[in-house]
C-alpha cells in the first residue's frame, strides 16, 4: 500500500469525510485498497459511515465493482441495512440500467425482506449466538434501526426500506396493500419499515393512493388509521388535496376514540388555518389523554400578525397549568414564540422556569428574553449545563446576552 493509500485508508476509518475529500482533491484513488484487499468504499460501508461513502463515490469510487466473494460495495450496503449508504451510493453514480445489475439488488433486498433480518443473518453466519442487538436512531432522526452483531457481522433491519426504495427506482409499483403490510410488520412508526412504506406511498402522491388511504379511516385496526392519517397529511401537503383532506379529518377527529390515532387526526388539522379546524382543536382542551391535549395549540388559527383569538389564547394559558408536564412543555414552547406581550404569557413563561424538563426551561427562558423581561436572567441559571456544540442553532440560548445588550444600549422595552 503507497503512503497516499495509506493516509486515505486511516482517513476513511477515522471516519474523517473532510480529510477524505482533501486526500482525494489532491490526486489520492477513490478506489484505493485497504488492508483488507478490499476498496476503502467496502470499509466506510461496513462502518455505516454514509458521509464518507458519499466522499469516495463522489470521487469515483466503483460501487458495482466485482468483488473476490462475488459482490459489490453496493451489494455489501444493501447486506448491511444501510439505507442511506444504498441512496447514496445510487445516487452517486446515477440510474441503473443494465437489468442484471437491477435484479441483483432486487433479489439480494427482497432475501433479506422475506427471511427477517435475524433469521438471515443466522443464515449467512451459521453463528448460533449469543446476538447483541441494538437500536440506532438514524443520521436525520426520522426512524429507528433494530442493529444485530452476529459472528462478527453488524446489520441493520432496514431491508425492507431498501426494498421499497428499488422498487420506485426501478419503476416498479408495489402495490398499496403490500407497501402497508410492511409498514405494520414493524413495531411502530417510528421504525424504518414503517418510514419506508410511507415514503415511497407519500412520493407517489396519486388518486388511487390518496383513495386507498382515505378508505382506512374506519379500519378497526388503529395502526392503519395512525398510517392512513399520516399519508393524508403528507399527500395533502403536496398535491391538490387540501380541500380533500379537510373534509376527511374534521369529522374524523370527533369520531376517533383512540387517543393515539385522535393525534395524528389532529396533526392533520394543523395545516389547515380555518375556524372549523381551531373548533375541533378547542373541544379537546380537557381530553383524558394528555397527548390529545398536547395537540391542541398547533390547530389555533393565527393571523397575519401570528396572533389568535383571545379564546385561543385563553385555551394555551390554561394548558400551561395543566397537570402533565409534557402539556405544560408544549403550550410553554408555544408561548415563548407568541409575538404578544402581554404579561399573563409572561407570567405562565415564569412558572415554567423551575419545569423538570430542561427544554421546557430552555423555552421559557428565551420567551421572557424575547419579551425583555427581567425574570430571564435568573431562569438561564435554572436551565442547567448544556452542550453548545450539540444544538445546530444556538439562537435560543443566546437570548439572555441580546437581552443585557438591549439593556446597556437602553433598546430594551420597559415593563
């Protein structure tokens, strides 16, 4: 291995995509072997190091390149469950369109798909155990992994997705019952199958999509409902579907009497700013469930100014005081971005500063600094350590220093 090869090879496992984009500019291989024998591209996907998979690819890396087991690095992404490793590598080199290649990937995710991620893994193993097994979340936070280590190899259950996102590429339409019987094979919907489905369904975005959806509003199975709900949303969200899907949800949220699917219903609502919509928000103000609660303040109707009805005001005012924490968190965080300034929001503000939840006191203490209000200083003490580096937008915690800049140059309003 030439020194180059070396200094790219300890880059890529240092997971250094910057230092691997400045080895590559300066004339390094993208296709450069590892220790291993094996391309680098084969080490950043068996770490599930997506960013610098893209690095390499980008550079010109071969992620159809033969491998001596017979494999691909893209193939090894798919093995893996790494579905933003197997995006990514596509998207990096463009369509595919030799059709052997195209059904290599189809058979090898739909293996996976079929046999259940463990069950294959004991398979390709022949290990019998013990399996760690862990949950990641995902780079964008949108889903859950279930990890596995068996044997010495590491993957992750996000077949599935994979699965579905070929089969759009590949111009292939699966029908909707079968894309919703991977999402329910899931634990739930914050899971990757789940995610999947939805994905390529909410893509799709068409009649037939829209009706098949709308038609499991009165399924006895509360998942599909939570499923339905969600792909109305989103679809309305992007088609000529709004009007659609306001006449769907309005009844269905004084229908729904699980609290779980209510929720979705009433996130539903919230992109749509009419009186009907802050109605049915309002009658779930003293709902049993605090989750319902927690929903309440996004149906409000705002105005031009970002503000609402005093009755809607009345309504996150009382939510602040109300017995479940996550409730107060919510309407609380909803306050501290309400333009008005009137001192009863200032004053629910201030009786959040002592919340069990640090974000809640995070909200408040940048709500009564937006307002100038003196009870900031003192509530930033509450908040408690926080690691700066770890919040992508540190405008929040800032909000105490513009406050004494407002005082010292006399810009700060008086109270």
């Amino acid at each position: 291995m030439s020194a180059a090869d070396s200094r790219l090879a300890a880059a890529v496992r240092g997971r250094d995509a910057a230092a691997v984009g400045e080895l590559l500019a300066a004339g390094s291989d993208p296709d450069a072997l590892g220790e291993d024998g094996l391309p680098l591209l084969c080490a950043a996907v068996a770490s599930y190091d997506v960013p610098v998979a893209e690095v390499l690819v980008a550079a010109g890396a071969d992620p159809y390149r033969r491998l001596p087991d017979g494999s691909t690095p893209l193939l090894r992404a798919v093995d893996c469950g790494l579905v933003a490793g197997v995006t990514a590598l596509l998207d990096g080199t463009g369509p595919v369109t030799e059709a052997a290649v195209r059904a290599e990937l189809l058979d090898r995710a739909r293996q996976w798909h079929a046999t259940g991620t463990l069950a294959e893994l004991r398979r390709r193993t022949g290990a019998p155990g013990p399996v760690v097994r862990v949950r990641v979340r995902d780079a964008n936070a949108f889903t859950d992994y279930e990890q596995f280590t068996l044997g010495g190899v590491t993957v992750r259950e996000g077949h599935s997705e994979i699965l579905g996102e070929l089969e759009a590429r590949f111009g292939i339409r699966t029908p909707f019952e079968e894309l919703l019987g991977r999402a329910l094979a899931s634990p739930g919907p914050e899971h990757a199958d789940w995610w999947g489905s939805f994905i390529v369904l909410c893509r799709r975005g068409d009649d037939e999509t829209w009706g098949s959806a709308a038609a499991l509003r009165s399924h006895p199975d509360p998942l599909r409902r939570i499923f339905a709900a969600q792909l109305l949303k989103a679809v309305a969200e992007t088609g000529p579907y709004e009007r659609r899907a306001l006449e769907i949800f309005l009844p269905w949220a004084v229908e729904e009497k699980d609290p779980a699917v209510l929720c979705a219903v009433l996130n539903g609502l919230t992109d749509h700013d009419t009186p009907e919509a802050e109605a049915v928000g309002l009658s779930f103000l003293a709902h049993p469930d605090p989750d319902v609660r927690c929903m309440v303040p996004y149906t409000l109707m705002l105005s031009d100014r970002l503000l609402t009805t005093p009755v809607a005001l009345d309504a996150v005012l009382t939510l602040v005081r109300d017995e479940d924490a996550d409730v107060r968190r919510v309407a609380g965080a909803w306050l501290s971005e309400y333009p008005d300034n009137t001192p009863e929001i200032a004053d629910a503000l201030a009786s959040l500063l002592g919340h069990e939840d640090q974000m809640a006191r995070v909200w408040a203490v940048h709500g009564l600094a937006q307002r100038d209000d003196p009870r900031c200083v003192a509530g930033e003490r509450l908040v408690g350590p926080l690691e700066r580096e770890e919040w992508p937008d540190t405008w929040m915690l800032d909000g105490v220093r513009r406050y004494e800049e407002r005082l010292r140059d006399g810009s700060a309003r008086k109270l």
